[in-house]
C-alpha cells in the first residue's frame, strides 16, 4: 500500500547524493510518529531503518519537506477516492479520517514554531 498510495506523491530527489535508505521505511517511521503520537525525539528509529539507524531529525526533515510540498494532502485525496462510500468502508474512512485530523494538528504546531 506505501508504495502504491503514499511513495507516488512524494518529490523525487533532483540533486545531491541518491538516498541511503528506502523511502518506504522513512513513511512507515512517520505513519507511526503520527498513529502512536511519540514525541520526534523519542521515536524508536532504530526498529524501523535496518543496519543504518538514522536519526529522528532525518525522518523529521523529511516529514517537514514532504508536508510543504504537499505530498501528504495528495496521497490522502488519492486514497480517499479510491474507497466506496458504502456502509461496509467506512472502517476504513474512519482510519483515514484519523490519520487527516492527526497530520492537520501537526501541521498547526509547526506552523506555530515557525
């Protein structure tokens, strides 16, 4: 699902070094900040890179640059639509919602420090 839904939307690198991780695990990293609401510092980034643990600053970093170009709102749009609106999905909605509410009050601390 990372790969189809959420990795399309995000911003290829144009210059500068090629990455030195797989970006997929640098989601999951960001999905679990926001699904658990652990403090940036304090996310267990050791369980989710493999040999080469990277820091919280990095998975913040790419967070940040990922939220101004607006790669978030976009995958989200494209996983809204391609849910049905029958009564069996609104689990899934429900999730999703949760997931939209969590990043907007996200975004509204950042914005705030900035």
């Amino acid at each position: 699902m990372i790969e189809n839904e959420i990795l399309r939307y995000i911003p290829k690198v144009s210059r500068g070094f090629p990455p030195t991780m797989w970006l997929h695990e640098d989601v999951n990293a960001i999905l679990d900040k926001l699904k658990t609401g652990v403090h940036w510092h304090l996310l267990p980034v050791g369980s989710f890179f493999g040999k080469k643990a990277l820091s919280w600053q990095s998975v913040y970093h790419h967070f940040r640059k990922w939220s101004v170009s607006n790669a978030w709102m976009d995958s989200y749009h494209s996983l809204r639509n391609s849910f049905d609106t029958t009564s069996q999905s609104w689990k899934g909605f429900n999730y999703l919602a949760l997931i939209v509410i969590a990043l907007k009050k996200l975004k509204n601390k950042i914005n705030k420090k900035v």
